[in-house]
C-alpha cells in the first residue's frame, strides 16, 4: 500500500513538469523541497541540489505533450525508503536515449558557438568596397558579355530546392524531446555549460584594449592588400606576356588579317592634326590631354618615365632640362619601342644604346625648337612609347615652373613657362597632373597655386607627391605628410592624392630597380603601418592605373561633345568657301604647291623651245652691249692714232690678244648666264591671261631666286671659249661684198651710237643751246657757262689743226686757259683736260664716221690689199673680225646653254621645289591670302572630324 502511494507520488510529479511544456523557467519537481525529492527520487544526491539550475532561453519540448492531462488527486505522502528493482531492461534503453540526446545538444551547442565565431569574424574583416579598382573592369561589365537569363532558368525551381533541404519540422519535433533530457547533472547541461563559457571568453575578448585590436587590424590589413597586390601583379604579368605573344604573332602574319590602329594611336593622331592646324592652342581643342605640371626638378620627368617604363628623358643635376613640351602617346604592344611622329627610326627601350640615342634626339629637337636669345619654346615635340602592359594614354610633359630667372636665361623664360602651362591648364577637359616635391617645404611651392587658379574645385587634377623616402626620413612630424596628401597644407583641390618613390637620386637606376626599392619601401614604410597613406594611394603603379581611368572617363565624356564642336564649324567654313570662291576647287596649301610646282617645271621646259636664232641673237646683243666700251675706248682709238697701217693692225693685234686672254671668256660666260636668267624670269614672271594666278607669284619668285644663287656655269667653259675666240679674232678674210658691207653697217651703227651719247653728255657738261633757251625759257648755270666757252676754244683748236692728237699738250692748256682768263673766265686746268676729251672724242666719231663712208666702195682695194690707193680701210676689216668674234661666241654660249646649262637649272629647280616642299615655313611664307588660310582650315576641321568619328565609333565597338 505504501509503495502504491509512493508511486502515485511520482506519477503526480511526472505530470507536473508534463503540463510546462512550452512555459520558461523551472519544472514543478525542481520547485520540491530538497527531502521529498530525495525520497521520492533516490538517484538524485542532495549535493547536487546545491548548484543552481540551468537557464536557457530553449523552450522544453516532450513527445508526450500531445496526450490529455488526466486530473489527479494528490495523495498524502509519507516519508520512507522505496526499495530499488532491478529492471536492467529499462535502464540499458534510458543509457541509450541519454546517449542520443546528448549528442544532439553537442550538436546544437556547436553549432550556437560556431555562428558567434562567424560573427566576430565577419566584424573584424575590412570594408573592401573601396578596393573595387584592383579587379579589371571586365569583370564588372561581364553582364554585357554573359547572357545571365539562361542561367538563372537553367537553375531548379524553389520546389526542387525545398526538396533538397532538410525537413525543419522534424528538426524541432527531435528538439522537443530534449525537454526531459536538460535535467540537471546530465551531459545536456554540460554542452551548454560549455556555450556558455564560449560566451564569457568572447566578452573578455572584446574587452581587449580597442589600440590592440586597431593594430591588429590594420596589420592584417596591410597584409592583405600587400597579397592582393602581389597576385594582381602576377597576373598582370603573365596577361602582359601572352599579349606580347599574341601581338607578335599578328606581326608575323600568322592570321592573314590587317591590324587596326588601337584607340589611343588613333586619338593621338586628332592631337597632332591638332597641334597642327593651330599652334598657338586654340581654345576651341577641348579634347582631353594629361598635363604633367610642377616645379622644377620637382620630380615630373621621373614619375612619366615610371608610367612609361622606360628613362626616356634627358637628365641634368639641378639644370633645366626640359625646354619644350614634350607629347608622349603609351600604347600597348609586343615590343618596348619609341618613335617620333616624324620620323620611322625606332627605338628599342630594352637596349641602352637606344636610350642615350633616344635623350639625345629629344635634347637635339628641343633645342632646335628654342629660339634665338630664348630658353623655352611652345612647340611641342611628339613621341609615341609602345610596349607590353603600359596604360594607355596621352600626356604631356611641361617646363617646370620656375620662381627666379637664374643667369643664362632669358628675362621672360618665367612669364614664358607660365604662359604655356595656362594654355595646357585652361582646357577644362584636361587631366592636371601635379607633381610636387615632397622632400622640400610645401611653402615653397609655386605650382600649387597655379593649379588652383586653373581648376579651383579640383574636379581633374590629381596630386602626387613626389621622393615620399626623403620626406618620411626628413620630416620631423608624418603627420605633415598626411596633411599634404589630403590637401590641408594647399588651397589646392584634388580628385586624388598619390605618394610615390621615384629611386634613389641615380640617374643610373633601372626601372625595375626603382620599382624593387618603391615597394620595398611602402612595405616598410610607417605611413601605411599607421594609415596615413591608404595602400591605393602608393606606388607609380597604382598612379598610372587611376590616370588612365581618369583620362579615358574623361575622353568618354567629352569626345563626342568636340565632333559636334567641329562638325560645326566645318559647315561654317563651307558655306563661307561656296559663298567667296564659287569656281575654285578646295585646294589646301600643299595641293596649291603641288599644282605651281607643276607649273614651274612646265615653264623650265619651255626653255629648251627658245629658237637657236632667238638665243644667238639676244647672246650677240648683250655681249656687244658689255664690250663695245672696251673695244672703242681700248682697241680702237689707240690704234687709229697710229700714222699707217702696219703700226694700227699690230696694235690691234696685241691688245685684241690681251684682251682675249684676260676678260674675253669671262665676260661671255657671265652674259650668257645673265641671258639664261633672264629667259628664265620672262617664262616664270609672264603672265597667261585669265590662267594665271597671282597667289603662286611669291613662290615664282623665291624659287628663281633660289635656282638662279645655286646654279654655276661649267668652269671648262671659259677655257674652250677662249680658244675659238682667239681663232676668230685671227682671220681677217673677208670673203665676199656682202660680208663687207655687213662690216661697214655694223661699225656705222656703232659709231653713230657712240656719237649720240657724246654729243649728250656734252649737252649735259655746256647746258641748252639756244633754241632750247628760247622755246622752253631755260638757261645755263654758272659752271655750264664756263664749260660752254672752254668747248668754243677747244672747237677753235680743232679746227685749225684736225689732225690733232688725243691729247693736249701741257703748253696747250696753258693757252687756252689764258685765252679764257682774257676774256674774264677762270677755268681749272683739269676742266680743260675733261672737256678736251668730250670735244676731241666727237670730233674722232664724225672722221670715222666720213671715213665709213668711203670704205663701202673699198671692197675692191681690200681685195688687192689697197696697192696702188690712198684709201685704208682697216678699220672696217678690225669691226669685221669683231662682228665675227661676237657670232661665233654666241653660238658657242647657245650650244652650251640648250646643251647643259638649261638641264642643270631644271634640275636645280627641282631641287629647289623639294626642299620648300619640306620646309612648311617656307610654304606657310610664301603661299599666304585669305583663300589658302580657308583651305587649309576647311581641310584641316575635315580631317580632324572624320577622325574623331572613326574614334568614337571604335569607342563604342569596344565597349
């Protein structure tokens, strides 16, 4: 009856802690007194009702909980020993449901403690989202390559996965069975006792000093970034080396297809058409251009031969260095090459023969760009580097600024620099690259402030702070450094802020030497240790990478803006050509050279049509016209003061002799050249009627002038000349009437000729006679009055005595001077003498002349060599062999000329064309008006917007 009792007892407890299923907080047989439990409970010690219950937050599930409570008395209750029965059975299946039960709870407690862990974790990692540049952009465009639809429906449906997962109702009915099994003293109990100890760990963890965990931190997250950076680099090698192999097999024509010109080659041919068509820097070119600005030896050289890789750039310690802008187009190809936009000759960056030939061609080039008394020049010198993994894009390196105008420079060498820097700056499309030094105060920094007076807001400059190992070695406080990199100490603004290493101060570094010590130097460097410098904000590298994102977001933005620009105005200058030159072609400065080129030669070939007679004849002329002063005055009137013949021909003889050898040849070659020249001018200065256009005339012009300074006549010429002139000077046979009388009319022709102009220079010395004085009311000076009565008493001299010698005699003047003085004139001895020469020289022409006349009968005493006659006539035989002398030389020198002369010209013309073909100053001179400058710009706006819009379509293919 008692142990009935005893186990009515227990079925009430049983019951009790039944009916809290789903209610927190203790069962109803943990709240017993300690004695009941122990009677009705006798496994349970009452050492273990010391320890406080377990608390959880679980709710206590039973597989019991859906069977009816029944309602049942509770019975008295007397205190005794229940005797235990052994039913083995029963406790080997409870050790069973224990041991299952308690892996259960293992699992869950793991599985609590595991997802704290995990929480912890994901709290300590960094925020990576700044970090998105270091993976290529293809992998964020990958939704414009990868259809990701047909991913998605190629995945099962949510029923399908719901199959998959397991069956969570299960899970929480498995869990509801464990409410009986959290009794204390089991290994349920223990497992969360293990939890929550995790638990208490985790809040002392995070009771560590916050400074520990900040250094910890950042630790990691250097290293990190570090490993990042090093398998990008990896990878970008080996995508750097299989590029360089798919290129070179496109060079070596394993595809049988033509390359394209890459986008950054493209547009850097628009910004040489550019520099072009408007050296000044037109502000109408707003397309996009990196501008590398700073102070001098700020550093500005070696950060672009980072980014190009290669020490391209000539270097001086302290000297300026660069004197003109230098445009450096990097593209990507198989080879490390450079070349000049004008020129084919490459240069292998690998090699270092190149590289010294390559610093000296740009110092040569800069060089020739300076003007006279200049420092600095605005031309802009082009260089395109190519090469395996460089960044693409166009920069251009300025002068550096400079504060004071040192000794050997022009005064104006810092308004110059600052000018070109503003004209670069001023472009709002333009990426400005600052480079400061950072080894120096910023206070004495110059290029700053003009920065920030080109771009005030900072929207596309990027600062870059230049020998950050000096400056970290140098600087007492980093924190200045950090200022400078945000831009605290600067009124400056800036779209990004870099700090890099540009080597050790020797000129003699290698790239890849300069690399090693950069990066060995951020590794070590406190200024990422302690986060004053982000680990994107360090190295050349990342440099080049956010310039070229920079430089072609920029030229995504703003080149299909500068097409329509130029669109534009090559409709305006159209419309203005249509309305001003409506029958003329479109012909631009060098298609109008071309055409008065072709001109030129034409009009050097219609030398070779001038008629033999027509060269002879003008040659005759001209040489007769350069010597006849020689013959009359040397030749001639010497010999004819002889008193017989013998003594006039051997006169003649000897001086014709002299004057064969000495002048002769001389005078002949120059007459015929002069003639040439003169030909030559006539054909390029004559003018065709309404064919001929005026605009070609200064370039006629120059080029005659230039072929006529550079043409020399054959120096053999003179010596055979001078032998036929001497044979023709020697015959004195004069073979028929006809050849006579052509003698007589040409010595006539000259004597009359000379006579005329003595008897004119006589009028000149004596003034008007008098009918002139009395029809036009002139008179005389004083000096012509004195003149005038000296000529009467020379007259008077003559005629008492016409055959007078040549010269007056010393007691001759005397008496004329005294017959003057007799009649109240003073005259000089030496007018009487200058006089006396004008008078007797035209007394001697009208004799010869009479005498002329008389020989033209004397054909027939020639012939019998005038015996038997008083008639002489060898003066005509002497104008003979002059007449005949002249021919002979004249069609020598026509020979000569239509031979080799005009052929050399030509040639030289030729030349002459080639080398002002070449020279575009000498062009732009001598082809200038308003017509060519509005060709030239229509052509010019053309070419330039045909090639931005073949960019831009290769700019859209590529995206």
């Amino acid at each position: 009856m008692w142990r009935a009792r005893a186990a009515a007892v227990c079925v009430v407890c049983q019951s009790l802690a039944n009916s809290s299923y789903g209610v927190k907080g203790k069962s109803p047989l943990q709240k017993l007194h300690l004695v009941s439990r122990s009677i009705h409970h006798p496994h349970y010690t009452s050492s273990k009702f010391q320890r406080p219950p377990l608390r959880t937050s679980i709710q206590q599930f039973s597989s019991l909980n859906r069977l009816p409570l029944r309602k049942t008395k509770l019975l008295s209750v007397k205190y005794g020993y229940l005797p235990r029965r052994n039913f083995w059975v029963a406790r080997l299946a409870s050790r069973l449901l224990k041991l299952r039960y308690l892996v259960l709870g293992s699992a869950v407690g793991g599985g609590y403690t595991a997802k704290k862990t995990y929480d912890q974790w994901k709290e300590m990692l960094p925020d990576l989202s700044d970090y998105k540049w270091i993976v290529p952009d293809f992998i964020w465009e990958l939704d414009e390559h990868i259809d990701f639809e047909k991913f998605s429906k190629a995945l099962p449906d949510a029923e399908d996965l719901a199959k998959l997962l397991p069956d969570f109702d299960k899970i929480g009915e498995s869990l509801s069975s464990l409410k009986g099994f959290f009794s204390p003293g089991s290994q349920g109990e223990t497992a969360f006792r293990a939890t929550d100890q995790g638990y208490e760990n985790d809040k002392q963890y995070k009771k560590v000093s916050d400074k520990e965990k900040i250094d910890q931190l950042q630790e990691e997250l250097l290293h990190t970034q570090l490993k990042y950076q090093r398998i990008l680099e990896r990878l970008e090698k080996e995508n750097k080396e299989l590029r360089k192999l798919v290129l070179q097999k496109d060079d070596k024509g394993i595809h049988q297809r033509k390359l394209k010109k890459s986008l950054i080659d493209m547009y850097s041919e628009v910004l040489d058409i550019l520099s072009d068509y408007d050296a000044s820097y037109n502000t109408q070119d707003h397309l996009p251009r990196v501008v590398v600005v700073g102070d001098q030896s700020a550093g500005k050289t070696s950060v672009l031969e980072m980014i190009a890789q290669a020490r391209i750039f000539p270097r001086g310690s302290g000297e300026m260095m660069t004197r003109s802008p230098v445009k450096v187009t990097l593209s990507e190809g198989p080879h490390h090459v450079a070349l000049f936009k004008d020129s084919s000759r490459e240069f292998d960056l690998t090699k270092e023969e190149d590289l010294a030939a390559l610093r000296n061609e740009i110092e040569i080039r800069m060089r020739k760009s300076v003007k006279e008394g200049c420092t600095v020049s605005a031309e802009t010198i082009s260089l395109n580097v190519k090469g395996p993994g460089l960044q693409r894009m166009v920069l251009v390196d300025l002068p550096g600024v400079i504060s004071t105008v040192t000794s050997g420079m022009a005064p104006d060498t810092k308004d110059t620099i600052f000018s070109i820097s503003k004209a670069y700056m001023q472009n709002p499309n333009a990426i400005i690259l600052c480079i400061q030094d950072g080894s120096v105060d910023a206070e004495r920094s110059i290029v700053t402030d003009l920065v920030s007076q080109m771009d005030p807001h900072g929207k596309r400059t990027i600062f870059v702070l230049t020998k950050v190992d000096l400056a970290e070695k140098n600087v007492a406080s980093p924190n200045r450094i950090q200022q400078i990199i945000e831009g605290k100490l600067f009124p400056m603004k800036a779209l990004g802020y870099f700090a890099v290493v540009t080597g050790k101060g020797n000129s003699s570094e290698s790239i890849e030497s300069i690399k090693d010590y950069e990066e060995e130097f951020f590794q070590n460097s406190k200024l990422l240790k302690t986060c004053m410098l982000k680990a994107h904000q360090v190295t050349t590298r990342n440099l080049s990478l956010a310039v070229s994102d920079c430089f072609w977001k920029m030229v995504r933005e703003s080149v299909e803006q500068q097409a329509d620009a130029f669109k534009a105005t090559r409709f305006n200058l159209e419309t203005e050509w249509k309305n001003n030159y409506p029958r003329l072609r479109e012909l631009d400065r060098n298609e109008l050279f071309e055409k008065a080129k072709n001109e030129i030669l034409d009009e050097v070939i219609s030398l070779s049509q001038v008629t033999p007679k027509h060269w002879e004849e003008i040659l005759q002329k001209t040489l007769w016209e350069r010597v006849s002063t020689h013959v009359i005055e040397n030749i001639y009137l010497p010999a004819a003061q002889t008193t017989n013949s013998g003594t006039f021909n051997t006169t003649v003889d000897i001086k014709l002799k002299q004057w064969t050898d000495k002048q002769l040849p001389n005078k002949a070659v120059e007459v015929a050249w002069e003639t040439l020249q003169e030909e030559f001018s006539h054909f390029m200065t004559e003018k065709k009627g309404k064919e001929h256009d005026d605009i070609f005339d200064k370039l006629k012009q120059a080029v005659k002038e230039e072929s006529i300074k550079r043409h020399k006549w054959n120096e053999r010429a003179e010596d055979s000349l001078r032998v036929i002139q001497h044979n023709a000077l020697e015959d004195r046979s004069i073979s028929d009437k006809q050849q006579w009388d052509a003698a007589i009319h040409f010595m006539e022709d000259t004597l009359q000729s000379r006579l005329k102009d003595t008897e004119s220079v006589i009028e000149d010395m004596v003034g008007p006679d008098w009918k002139k004085r009395w029809l036009y009311w002139v008179g005389r000076t004083k000096e012509q009055n004195i003149r005038n009565e000296t000529k009467n008493e020379l007259e008077k001299m003559i005629k008492c005595n016409e055959d007078h010698a040549a010269y007056l005699a010393n007691d001759e003047v005397t008496t004329v001077r005294k017959n003057l003085e007799a009649k109240g004139v003073a005259v000089d001895p030496c007018l009487i003498k200058d006089t006396w020469h004008q008078v007797y020289r035209r007394h001697f022409l009208r004799t010869a002349l009479s005498h002329c006349n008389l020989c033209r009968r004397g054909f027939y005493y020639y012939q019998r060599h005038f015996v038997d006659s008083e008639l002489e006539c060898n003066d005509v035989v002497l104008f003979w062999r002059i007449q005949r002398m002249l021919a002979i030389t004249a069609n020598t020198l026509r020979q000569q000329l239509t031979n080799t002369e005009v052929r050399r010209l030509e040639k030289n013309v030729k030349e002459v064309l080639e080398d002002f073909a070449e020279d575009s100053d000498k062009k732009v001179k001598l082809l200038t008006g308003k017509r060519v400058q509005l060709a030239e710009d229509l052509k010019k706006v053309r070419e330039i917007q045909e090639k931005l819009e073949a960019f831009i379509e290769a700019l859209h293919q590529e995206k």
